[in-house]
C-alpha cells in the first residue's frame, strides 16, 4: 500500500506472546495488519502517531480476543469500521467467519478495501456507507469506539438477524453507560444484555464487551440478507 508522500516509515512494537496464542500459525498476518497500521494507518489519520508504540496491546489483541464470543463460520457485520478495528484482527484471528466491514468515510474505506488486499483476506468485503444505508444482515454486529449505546443498539439492530449476538466494545464505564442506557437499547429490539470480558488471562486490561441478543422482529420481513462485494 502506497503511503502519503513525506510520510516516513514507522516501525510497530514486535508481538507480545499473548499474539502468538491468539493468532497461532496467523501471527504472520496479524504481524502484517499492525505494519500497515503503524504506516498508512498512521499517514492516513487513521491511527495516532503515540499510539504505534500500543498497537498490540490496546488495540489489535484488544479486538482480536473478543473472537471468543462469536460462533462457528458466523457472519458478522462491523459497524464503524475505521482502521478495521475490530474488524480485520477477528478476521484474522477467525479465518472462518464472513467480515462485512461498514464505513461512511470514503478516505477509510479506500484504506480498508487496499488492507484487504494487501493481507489477502477474501472473506472481508468493505462497504461504504452508514450503519441505516447497507442492505446487510448478520449473525453477529459488532462495534468499538463508534458511539454511546442508547444509539449504537439502534443502529445496530436492522443489521441483526433475528437471535443475532451484539458486541459492543467498550471501556471501564461500561456498566454505567449500560445501566444508563439498558431501557433504550432494550426498545430499539436488544435483550439479554449484560457486560462480559474477553481476554482473561491474556491481557491486563482485559477487553470490556457490551452483549446482547436480537429480539425477534415483529415487522413484515424485509428479505435483507449479507450481501458480498
């Protein structure tokens, strides 16, 4: 991937060994995700220059452990893709799943679409547009670092199949902002709500997840189905 002229290189943090566990034989690829991360990902304004240095830590292996919460060959739906956190690390950890990546900013989705290539991951397909805009369905939607819950769970849900899984990554404040925002989230269709952790024993910090359920819809069926590009 081409990086913005004047842009020098940036040399990422080698893996921690909690990389090695979570990605096995794929560490190559993830090693690869982080290298791109750490120079178009930085040349792009897609990630913070300070935050080379805690690529692993506070955001790849923070993405990738929530893997553990989503079902054998699902197909999720990334909301908010950004820098394809955490859509590319699950992609990566979980060569089985389908990853549909969800991005407004054609300036992102321009990055995503290249990564994907460059990684050669053909089971992610980059879509450009808001959450409300892309025909697409899935069994699980995920998201991190896009919006506070009451609207996130709105946003979210017409890309949910019926008994389809939410994660939501979220911070330390994750038990306020679901108390806060549980009756909201719970009206725009979610239920089962609770606040889980992935990566314990791995991390320190572990990765705080918001999950939920899909209420069955009570409306005439719409037909929208994941739809790949």
């Amino acid at each position: 991937m081409a990086k913005d002229v004047g842009e020098a290189p940036r040399t990422p943090p080698p893996p921690p060994p909690a990389a090695e566990e979570v990605f096995e034989d794929l560490l190559p690829l993830a090693e690869r995700f982080v290298e791109l991360l750490a120079d178009t990902g930085v040349s792009h304004g897609l990630i913070g220059p300070r935050e080379v240095d805690r690529l692993w830590e506070r955001h790849v292996l923070n993405c990738a452990v929530v893997a553990e919460f989503i079902p054998e060959d699902a197909e999720v739906v990334d909301v908010g893709s950004g820098a394809g956190l955490p859509g590319f690390a699950l992609a990566i950890a979980r060569p089985d799943v389908t990853m549909h990546l969800v991005e407004p900013m054609a300036r992102r989705t321009d990055w995503l679409s290249l990564a994907a290539e460059d990684l050669g991951l053909p089971h992610v397909h980059v879509h450009r547009g808001r959450a409300e805009e892309v025909d697409l369905q899935g069994d699980v939607v995920t998201a991190r670092a896009v919006s506070k819950l009451s609207t996130l769970g709105r946003w979210m849900a017409p890309l949910a199949r019926d008994g389809a899984v939410m994660l939501a990554l979220k911070g330390a404040s994750a038990e306020d902002e679901l108390a806060r925002d549980r009756q909201a989230t719970m009206r725009a269709g979610w239920r089962d709500l609770e606040v889980v952790h992935a990566g314990v024993g791995l991390l320190d910090p572990v990765t705080t997840v918001i999950r939920g359920v899909r209420a069955p819809d009570r409306r005439p069926a719409t037909g929208r189905r994941a739809r790949r590009r």
